[in-house]
C-alpha cells in the first residue's frame, strides 16, 4: 500500500504573476511492505520532481514547485487535487488539497496619476 506523508493539504498564495509563498513543498511517499510503484497527477500550475517510480519501505521524497503556469492566473483561489495514484491498483489513491490563493492587485494607485 502507498503511504503519503504529511496528510495536510497545501496552500500557497501570491500577487499575479508572482512570486508565490512557499513556492514549493514535499510529501513522503513509501510503502507499507515490499514496493509499490506510483504515478502523481498535478494541477497545471505545479511540477513534481518525480511523478511516477517505485518505492519501497525507505521514504522518497517528492518535492512540488510552483510553476510558471501560476504566473498567467487571474485572482482566484484555485483549489486542486494532487492524486498518488498506486499503479499496481488503480482503486488504491491518495489525494491531496492544494490551493493557490492569487491576490488581487496589490496598488492600483502606482498606476493611476496622482489627482493635482
């Protein structure tokens, strides 16, 4: 079976285009027995370092970064699922809530002529 750790959901947020905070995060993946090979489905706007592969009881660690597919977003919170899939059963998945927040303008003022 497919451990996934932490079992907390992520969230990232930021000013359109950028930057985003954190920008990147890990889980833990490992196996109860034996190995069980993966594969993990993102939201566009975040990569994993690995996104399938074989673990076994000894832990790998899989990093997540956002990506520049964030930099194009409009505000919104943008809530997703990363899904670890164990490719042995394809019932067998974990999911995980990531949510990036993109803020709105943060000064519209810097862009508008001062009154006189």
């Amino acid at each position: 079976m497919l451990q996934v750790t932490p079992v907390t959901k992520i969230a990232a947020s930021g000013p359109p285009g950028g930057p985003f905070s954190p920008s990147s995060f890990s889980y833990t993946l490992s196996a109860t027995s034996g190995s069980v090979n993966y594969s993990i489905t993102t939201p566009s706007w975040l990569t994993a370092s690995s996104t399938s592969g074989t673990v076994t009881t000894s832990s790998t660690n899989i990093t997540f970064t956002i990506n520049s597919g964030a930099d194009k977003l409009l505000p919104n919170a943008y809530v997703n699922s990363i899904i670890f899939n164990s490719t042995a059963n394809s019932q067998a998945s974990t999911t995980r809530v990531a949510t990036l927040t993109v803020t709105g303008v943060e000064s519209l003022g810097a862009l508008m002529p001062s009154p006189e």
